[in-house]
C-alpha cells in the first residue's frame, strides 16, 4: 500500500476544489456526510476504488455504495428505475436513504463486489454535494474507519483511522444523524429494508406500503447463510471492550451495572443514568430521543477505548423509529451478546 502524508482540508471552496482535483486523479478523500465520513474515490475508476478496500481492510465481496448530487446521475448507474424508488427519492433524497437497484454497465465489479444490483445515494450535506458536483464523477463511498470497528463521525476519529493510508480528509464537523443511512431494496415489487438508519420503516411505509425487514436488521446470521446485504455478516462497529446489552428499565439497568462493578468495568449509558452509576461512565444520548443516541453513539463507542475500558454494559435503545438504527448498530457491536433483566 501507498504512503501518504494525509493531507486536513477545510469545507473553504478553494479546498473542495483540492478535493475535487485528487479524485479525479484516482485517489482517496474522506468526505463528510450529514450520516457518518464516507471514504470517497472515483465510482467509475475501478482501480481507485479497489484501493478503498486495500486502507480500510474491507473484504472485497462487501459492495459499496454510489453517491450522487442529482437525479439524472441515476440513470445511466442502474438499468431500470422502479416507480417505489421514483416515490423515495421524491420524499427522502437528498438524504440518508440508500436504495438498491438493478445496476448497469458502467458500474465496475469492484464497486457492486459481483453482484447484479448496486447501492445508490444521493446525500444532503452541502460539503458532499459540492465535492461530488466538483468532481464531476459518482463517489463511491463506505464509511472512513478501518473495517470492524465503529464508524467515524468527525475528521478526528477520520485520522486515527486512516492517516497516512489515504490522500486527504474534509473537515465538515460533526455528523448531523451519526449512524449510516437506511438500506432499502427495491429492485424487488416488495421493498425490503437490509440496514435501518435516518429514514425510519415508518418513514418508508409511509411512501411505499408495506415492507419487508431483512431477518439480519435483529438477529445474527445463520452459519453459511446467505447475506442480502453483504456488509451484515461481518464483526461490525466492535470496539475493543466487550459490549453487552442490556434489556430492562432504566432502574433494572442502573442497579444491574452497579451490581457488576469492578476493574475495567465501564456503561455504555442514557445522559440522565450517569449520575446515578458506580462506574465510568460514556452517555450515548438522552433516554427517550433516540435522535440523540444515534448522533452519540460512535463517539461514545470510541471513548469507552480511550478510557481503557474492557468491559461496557450498554443500556438498550427503543428498538422502533430511530431507536432500531441504534439498536442494529449496538447488536452488532456486543456481537449480539444481550443480557435480558429478570424485574
Ligand atoms: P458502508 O458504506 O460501509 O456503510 O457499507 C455499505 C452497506 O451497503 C454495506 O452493508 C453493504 O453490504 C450494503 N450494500 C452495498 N451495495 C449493496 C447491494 N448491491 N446489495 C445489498 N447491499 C449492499
Ligand atoms: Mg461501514
């Protein structure tokens, strides 16, 4: 892999321009979204996207999703366009909905990994739609953390990522949602959500009719079983301390961690919990907003490490509206180890 000396550029148009020049030359630049940074590189240069996987460690059958500024970019990145996507984009785009199409030809095997369709999303943030209008090209984009561990929600936790291993980040603050977008096929009549983000399931019921939700939004795949979105059999959004999560109120989980006290022993925890713990304490977000917990949630994720924490208990999100995104990140971050409280 190449070195580079990672260059921190600002949203300041002249730096988008800096931006926008390194991608069309084929390299890679983190770039901030309104849900999580994206590690950004030309959609259509197959050579530059495989180096996405190369400096984040991402095995190369986990396809990546094509961002866009404008409608008409769809088009000739996918074969048909359903009327359910039509309806979608007209109610969430730009935003943080990602939806699966049948792709065309111009889409590389690196970007869509071998598969027949591909993930497109038009983002909201000004940055991103300036950097990709700038380019003039489609950004292929996953998120811009090394693979397996949780998500990067400000240049900072960009760099101690990705410093050296990639040419340039954007500073564009703190993500606004903090988790990554809605997944929803609809290259199939009946849409199906693989991955819960911004846009709720009401949200899309609301547009579409009823959904479907993957089996693997809540629960481990099978051994051998087939992924619809290949991202969800991988260790995910995993810290180095052990998660645990735990199901009860908010007093059951109080008292649960405080019964559990001892060396390296920390809370994953709601603001209005912290007070009352004997236990370092990371709050992820307000107890009932779980608008809150999703914008804290990878920070917080991050913090545990750098206290040094080994062992998090978590309290457990709402698991509908927004809460779901939270709780599928959380799942998967405690590799679905649940402690359900006995009260
Ligand atoms: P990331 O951008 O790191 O959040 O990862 C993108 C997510 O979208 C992963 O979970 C992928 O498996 C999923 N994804 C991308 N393209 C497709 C596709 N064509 N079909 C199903 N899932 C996809
Ligand atoms: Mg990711």
């Amino acid at each position: 892999m190449d070195f580079y000396t990672t260059r921190l550029l600002t949203d300041a148009p002249e730096d988008i321009t800096v931006a926008a020049t390194l991608l069309r030359e084929g390299e890679l630049v983190a770039i901030p979204t309104e849900t999580v940074y994206g590690l950004a590189a030309d959609a259509l240069n197959g050579p530059a996207v495989a180096r996405i996987f190369q400096a984040k460690g991402r095995p190369m059958d986990n396809p990546l999703i094509v961002h866009v500024a404008d409608w008409d970019e769809v088009a000739p990145l996918t074969a048909e366009i359903p009327e359910n996507a039509r309806k979608l984009a007209q109610a969430y785009w730009p935003g943080p909905l990602t939806m699966i199409l049948k792709k065309s030809a111009r889409i590389p095997d690196e970007v869509s990994a071998g598969l027949s369709t591909v993930a497109v999303r038009m983002p909201s943030h000004p940055v991103a739609r300036a950097i990709i209008k700038a380019s003039g090209c489609p950004l292929a984009a996953p998120s811009a953390n090394r693979s397996g561990i949780p998500s990067p929600t400000t240049a900072a936790h960009v760099l101690a990522d990705m410093d050296g291993r990639i040419a340039a980040v954007v500073d564009g603050g703190e993500c606004r949602v903090g988790v990554e977008s809605t997944v929803v096929d609809v290259s199939q009549p009946v849409p199906r959500l693989l991955r819960p983000g911004g846009i709720t399931p009401e949200m899309l019921e609301e547009v579409v009719g009823l959904i479907e939700i993957d089996p693997a939004v809540t629960h481990a795949l099978d051994e051998g079983a087939v992924a619809a979105s290949p991202g969800m059999k991988y260790k995910h959004y995993a810290p180095k301390a052990t998660i645990l999560l735990i199901k009860g109120t908010s007093e059951g989980y109080v008292a649960y961690v405080n019964a559990h006290r001892g060396d390296g022993v920390g809370a994953l925890c709601f603001e209005e919990q912290a007070a009352g713990l004997q236990v370092p304490a990371v709050p992820y977000g307000r107890q009932d907003d779980p608008a809150s917990q999703a914008h804290g949630v990878f920070d917080a994720l991050r913090r545990l490490d750098e206290l040094g924490i080994q062992t998090a208990y978590a309290a457990c999100p709402a698991e509908d509206g927004m809460g779901l995104a939270v709780y599928n990140r959380l799942l998967r971050a405690a590799a679905f180890q649940v402690v359900t409280l006995n009260e």
